[in-house]
C-alpha cells in the first residue's frame, strides 16, 4: 500500500512540474542502480544473537543489490537542482545465521519440524529530496556534487522449505520483517554526457547510509514468533546508470 502511495506521489509531482516546464528548467532521470553492501551490512557469520525479545542482528548478511531511481529535478540556482526521487532496490542475503537461530527456538504449532532450506532478501523503497550541485558544465556535459536526503522503507524477506513431522514432508514458509520508514542520507559525484539536445547519458556514484539501529519488528516463520531487532545500520555504496531527459527551459 505504502510503495502505491509512493508512486502516485511521484505521478503527481511530475504533473505538476511538468505544467511549469515552460517557465523553468525541468529534467527527468532514470537510471539502473548497482548496490554493493559495505561495513555489518556485508557481514554474514555470526550476526544473529538471541535477545529477551528474539534475536539481536548485528550484521545483514547482504550481497550485492539492484534497483532503479526515477527522478524529477527543477534548476533553483545558477549550478544547483533539487528534485524528488522515487528508488528502489533489493539485495540477495545469506540466511544461514537465520535458520539455525529459527530451529533452536521452540515450536508453538505443537509439531516436529526443522527448516531444512532458507533463502533471504533485503528490500529498500526509497523518497527522498535529492540537491544536485553543477561543479564544471562543457559543451558535452558536466560534472557534479549530489546529496539526497529522505526516508527508505525496509523490509527484509524469508523463503524455504520445511520438513514437518515424522517421518517428515515438506511444505514451504516464508516471512517478512518489516522495519518501517527510516532515515537516510547519501552522498557522491555524478556526470553526465549530451547526446543530443533533449537527452544525456548520466552515471553516479555516491554512498548510502541508512540509520536502521534500534529498529525492529515481529514475524511468525516456521511455527515460531519471532521479534528482531537491528543493532546494524545499513551502508552501500551505489552505482547508477541512466538517461537525464530535459522536458523545460530548452
């Protein structure tokens, strides 16, 4: 429900920025995005420790992630843009830790079983408010300073198998944690190149940190409640690929 609301507000913004493209410069980017995850994001041994509440995650287990942004930005000054940015991203996990916290706790279903097979996912939506900073404009292109600012929506998601009872059949299970809205700020450096007047290739690169520590949620997988609690912040550093295209002020 949330990543609808999302795209209507990203549908709405475009409209209306689009009406004033005549009196303003107007630009709308879409790029491919490569995430790699750095610091306890990337770590997968040993990043799951019981807690009171469930489990502690002290690490996200996290390959490498892809995504997209799509973006409208307006010029407010000689070199500096500000926009809206919708972005989304998900990255493949190790859920080793996971499953073998998930079998040590007791089953409240009353049956015997064990999760035998556990694959994981991390998923980010982003909206943010992205300033873009033109530090040198050619003939071709330019290059420039970016910070974003806004909030990412993070979950992360569950799939295996389970043998249940004896003398055992399997049956499938899934999960999502769901850690609400959190706070991000990212930074890093961009180009771009003019194709052409109405389009112009862009890359960027920049660093994510999401401020996920203390967050938690609660989830039923395999017969059994569990509560988690993130004592990790999420950091990546991104690579984009794109198209700029300018609809106003050209």
């Amino acid at each position: 429900m949330r990543k609808s609301h999302a795209l209507i507000l990203f549908a709405l913004s475009l409209a209306c920025l689009s009406q004033a493209a005549g009196a303003a410069e107007v630009n709308l980017n879409a790029a491919i995005v490569g995430a790699f995850p750095v610091g306890t994001f990337a770590d997968k041994d040993n990043i799951i420790y019981p807690a009171p509440y469930g489990w502690s995650a002290r690490g996200g287990g996290a390959g490498t992630g892809l995504g997209f942004n799509l973006e409208v930005e307006t010029r407010v000054g000689g070199v500096t843009w500000v926009g809206f940015r919708f972005g989304y991203l998900e990255y493949s996990a190790d859920a080793g830790a996971a499953k073998d916290f998930i079998n040590s706790k007791p089953d409240t279903s009353g049956s015997v079983d064990e999760i035998t097979e556990l694959e994981a996912s991390w998923t980010n939506t982003f909206m943010s408010f992205p300033v873009r900073f033109v530090a040198r404009d050619f003939k071709t292109g330019s290059t420039y300073l970016k910070l974003d600012i806004g909030w990412a929506k993070v979950a992360t998601r569950y799939e295996g198998t389970m043998r249940e009872g004896d003398p055992g059949v399997d049956r499938a299970v899934e999960a999502e944690f769901k850690y609400g809205n959190q706070f991000f700020l990212a930074a890093g450096i961009g180009a771009d190149y003019r194709v052409w007047e109405s389009l112009a290739i862009l890359a960027e690169l920049k660093f994510t940190w999401i401020f996920t520590w203390s967050a938690e949620t609660t989830a039923a997988i395999g017969g059994r409640q569990v509560r988690s609690e993130l004592n990790t912040d999420i950091q990546s550093v991104d690579l984009s690929v794109g198209v700029r295209l300018p609809v106003g002020g050209i």
